[in-house]
C-alpha cells in the first residue's frame, strides 16, 4: 500500500468535502472540539487561499496500483500563531486509516517544517477525552498541559524545537 503526502490545493476542494462528510462523529468531534456539520469557514480559507508564508496544508492520499491518487487518507494543518514563534496544527484521518502510523508521520512532516519556518514551538488542542490525540502527541514527545483558557476540558500539547 503506498501513500502519497503533499500540500493541499484549491481544486481539492471536492474531494475534502466528500472526505469531511464521510467521517463518524466521534472523529470530528475530536478534531473540532463541537459537533460540526461542514468543515469550518476558516480552514476551508486556508485551502482555497494558500499562505505559505503563514500556513501549511497538507493532505495525505492513498495511491493506487498505477500511482493515481486513489483515496483520501488524512489532513493536517499548520498555522503561525499570534505571538509570532509558535504554530497551532490540527489534524484528521479517516476513520478507516486511524492507528496505522500515519498520523504520527503526519506530525512528523509538521513538525520538520515548522522547525524549517524558525519556529520555536508547535502546539495543538485536544480534548481531554481524546485518548488517539494525546496518546499520539505523548508517543511524539509533546508535553501534556490544562489549557489556561477552556479548564480541564481541553488539553495543550507543545513540542519545543531545537534549531534544525
Ligand atoms: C488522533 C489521530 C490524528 C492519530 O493518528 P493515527 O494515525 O490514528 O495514530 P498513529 O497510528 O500514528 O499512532 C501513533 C502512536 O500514537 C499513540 N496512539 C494513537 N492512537 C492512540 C489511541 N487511540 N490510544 C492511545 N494511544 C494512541 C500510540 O502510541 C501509537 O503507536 P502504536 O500504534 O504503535 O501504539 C487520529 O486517530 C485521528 O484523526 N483522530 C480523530 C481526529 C483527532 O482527534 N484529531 C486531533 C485533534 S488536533
């Protein structure tokens, strides 16, 4: 089985829907934090208007036996926080490809390219009911913490680069 990863482009679009909508409920609650219907305004922003300068997107596609991108497997995404020397990265997968190393390949990517950007920490939030989440940003070596703002509810996880 091979995989494909590579930044996402505007004429995804179609294929992000499809994906979105074919998620259980549990996986897009786990990524957006509430019950969500569409994929929300502000990441489908970021794909229709790539910033590279302040964002990453990537997508991860399962190839067929000719190469074809055959099927979607994941998304991730990257953005530089306010304070200028963080990123906020959120990530999915479908259902059918969760636990099966891909994530962790995903971060992976994030984390090289936020090092890449000069950034001195990567940071995602993740509800404290989301064993996949934390398991994965544990096994990644990210530090666990309460977030300041939203209580015991929702969990920060950092991972401080070093310089690449
Ligand atoms: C969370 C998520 C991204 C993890 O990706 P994944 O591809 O399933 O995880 P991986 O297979 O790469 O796991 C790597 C390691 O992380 C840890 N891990 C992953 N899922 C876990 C789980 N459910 N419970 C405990 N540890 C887990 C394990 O240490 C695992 O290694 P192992 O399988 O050898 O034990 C994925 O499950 C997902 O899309 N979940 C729904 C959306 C979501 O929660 N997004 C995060 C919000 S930012």
């Amino acid at each position: 089985m091979k995989t494909l990863f590579r930044e996402a482009v505007p004429e995804d679009e179609p294929v992000a829907h499809d994906a979105f909508h074919r998620l259980s409920e549990e996986t897009r609650h786990n990524r957006f934090m509430a019950a969500v219907n569409e994929i929300p305004e502000d990441i489908l922003d970021s794909l229709r208007r790539p910033e590279p300068e302040r964002a990453l997107f990537l997508a991860c596609f399962r190839l067929d036996d000719a190469g074809r991108e055959a099927e979607p497997v994941g998304a991730a995404r990257l953005v530089h926080a306010g304070d200028g020397t963080s990123g906020d990265f959120g990530i999915v997968l479908a259902d059918a490809w969760q636990r099966r190393g891909i994530g962790a390949r995903m971060v992976r990517l994030l984390i090289d390219n936020a090092r890449a950007r000069g950034l001195a920490k990567l940071r995602g939030h993740v509800l404290a009911t989301n064993d996949g989440m934390l398991g994965l940003a544990r096994f990644l070596g990210f530090e666990v913490a309460d977030s300041a703002e939203e209580g015991s509810r929702v969990k920060v996880v950092t991972k401080t680069l070093s310089a690449p």
